[in-house]
C-alpha cells in the first residue's frame, strides 16, 4: 500500500548517469534521506508466563539504500542476528519470567534510498536469453513456497501467457502484464494480504502482497527466479508523517543482469507509470526484509514465518500476537544530514 503521487521537489537530487554523445542531457535518479521510526510494543503477556520471545526485522543497507541504525531503545536486553538464507538483520529479545505485561522497542534509522533502474523493456530485452539458465544458488528461487505454488492453474495460466515467448525478459513482461491487467486492488472482503497466490489467481484482487505472490508463482512456474521483498513506503507528496502499514514487490532474475525489480501493484494504482515500474523502482521506500517461509535467527519453535516486516513473538514456544505498532519518518535536508554528522564524535 502506497500513498496518492504528485509531483514534487524531490529531497535530494543527484546525477546518478549521463547519456552519451555531446549535448544529451543527463539521466537524472532521484534519492531520498530520512529518518525512520520502527515503534512496537508487546502487549499483554500472561502473567504466567515463563519465556517470551521476539523478533522485530531491522532493515539493511544494500546497493539501492544505504541504512544507519541511530538508536535501538528496549525495556529488555537485544542482541542483533542475522538470517544466514537471505543475510537480513533480526533484533532478537529473550524474556524470562517477564514481570511487565508489556515491553515497549523503538528503531530509529537514518535512510538514503535510491531510486534505481535495471532498464526498460526495450532495453531489457538486449538480455534476453533462451533457453533460461538458472544459477545453482538461485535454484531455490524456482521452487514453491507454501502459499506460492507452481503447478495446476499457475503453471496452465503461465503457459497460456507465455506461449508465443521465448527468454527471461520476454515472459516476465507478458507475466507482468497479465497481473496488471488481471488483477485489481481491492482490499474488502477476506483473503487478501496473506500472499496467497491461488487466492490472487481465483479472486483476482488483493494488495502489493498478492498482486506480487501471483507474478512469483507465474515466473516460478516458468523456471524464471523470482523472490518476494517488502519494506514500507513513503507518501512522495510529504515530507513527515505516519506510515499505516506495508507496501511490497518483487524482483526476478536475469542471467548477465542480475535481479530486476517489478511492482506491479503501484503501477495498477498508477497506470501512468506502468513502463517504469517493470525495471525500476521509486525511492519513496525502504527495504526491510526478503523472502518467503522464513525460519528466523534464532530458530523460532512455531512454523516457518510468512512474511517478515512485522515483529513476531512466541510464548512458551507458541506464536503470539499481541502487537501495538507505529512506524513514521520525516524527510532530512542537506542542512539535518550536515547537522548530525558535525555532532558526531571523531573517529
């Protein structure tokens, strides 16, 4: 879920490329800085409990976003993890006998995302490659997840779409198009926001977390790698405020290119920018986790996690999901970001 766009001045704006031959004018990428507050609170703990146990995501840097814990504030000793599958970061709690009935975890970050573009279509297409060849790190990228599978309706639906295809590129761009064109955002009703791709392929509508589970499960079905990502987003019209909830897409991978972003949902919401949103993403974001089924670090004793951008807890080994939450962020200009690094101490 994302907010209304309007065009704005963007905070920070740098050249991020320059086109070639004399008097073209410069690609110009947008990045963004802020600060991001992650806000959650554990809440009724049985007073007989014995061990609580919580994991909260913490975002990473990688090479589209670069990500500076600030403070980490909890009324419990933590200790930062990380998930050897997917290299994401976990802050890990572990309460014995607790005595409060609630336990309050704040995150402040500082972030820079990058707006980044792997290309267009046309583009896109220069890497074309048939048959597909998939790494045999990425292997598990093919395979289903519980609420992703690849066989009977996914794969028929697939196949039909992709019949007169051949290549990476050439599939996902008929399979992006099928979900945009096939699906709706609509988030009445029940069902929708678990991921669940079959409930996506029947119902056809959902949030960024079906649109974007029923392409995985199409490229999958494919033999394409496909992988799930999900963060939260920023309104590109304001510069501070409240972050309801969640936003996600996806990425699939090409041979020689490496992996390539898609999301779908936004370009529903925003049909003008359908082209831009297969190849490339906005930096009104920033990424918390990867993947599907995840097994955290430590091991959780209850089933493989969904999706991870939300605290999980367990109870005396049992999942428990009593959860206040709050996430916002304000915008940093040159003079914020300049203000903080002359307070910090030498190194």
């Amino acid at each position: 879920m994302k907010f209304k766009y309007a065009l704005v001045a963007p905070l920070l704006i740098v050249l991020s490329a320059a086109l070639s031959g004399a008097g073209l004018p410069q690609v110009v990428k947008r990045s963004r800085t802020f600060e991001f507050i992650y806000d959650t609170q554990i809440t009724n703990l049985p007073p007989d409990a014995r061990t609580a146990r919580v994991w909260i995501p913490l975002a990473s840097s990688d090479r589209n976003q670069s990500v500076t814990i600030e403070k980490i504030t909890a009324g419990v000793p933590v200790r930062v993890t990380r998930d050897p599958r997917t290299g994401d970061r976990i802050l890990y709690a572990e309460i014995h006998n607790p005595r409060a009935r609630s336990v309050d975890f704040t995150i402040k970050y500082r972030v820079t995302r990058r707006e980044y573009s792997k290309g267009d279509y046309t583009s896109l297409m220069r890497y074309n490659a048939d048959p597909v060849q998939v790494p045999v790190t990425l292997v598990r990228f093919t395979e289903p997840d519980r609420l992703i599978p690849t066989g009977g309706i996914i794969r028929r639906i697939a196949q039909t779409t992709t019949r007169d295809k051949s290549g990476e590129i050439s599939k996902a761009y008929a399979l992006y198009n099928y979900v945009f064109h096939n699906m709706r955002y609509d988030k009445s009703g029940k069902g929708w926001g678990r991921g669940d791709a079959l409930f996506a392929c029947n119902a056809k509508r959902g949030n960024c977390t079906d649109f974007h589970s029923l392409f995985i499960a199409l490229m999958r079905s494919e033999g394409i790698p496909a992988r799930f990502v999900i963060g939260f987003p920023l309104p590109e019209d304001s510069s501070e405020g409240r972050i309801p909830g969640y936003h996600c897409w996806a990425e699939f991978y090409v041979r020689k290119l490496g992996w390539v972003p898609v999301d779908i949902s936004e370009a529903w919401l925003n049909p003008a920018r359908h082209d831009f949103y297969f190849g490339s993403l906005d930096p009104d974001r920033v990424r918390i986790s990867k993947g599907r089924d995840l097994t955290l670090s430590p091991k959780q004793a209850g089933p493989p996690v969904n999706y991870f951008v939300y605290p999980y807890a367990e109870v005396d080994g049992k999942p428990f999901n009593s959860f206040k939450k709050q996430f916002s962020f304000h915008d940093l200009t040159p003079a914020h970001i300049a203000a903080a690094a002359s307070h910090r101490p030498a190194r």
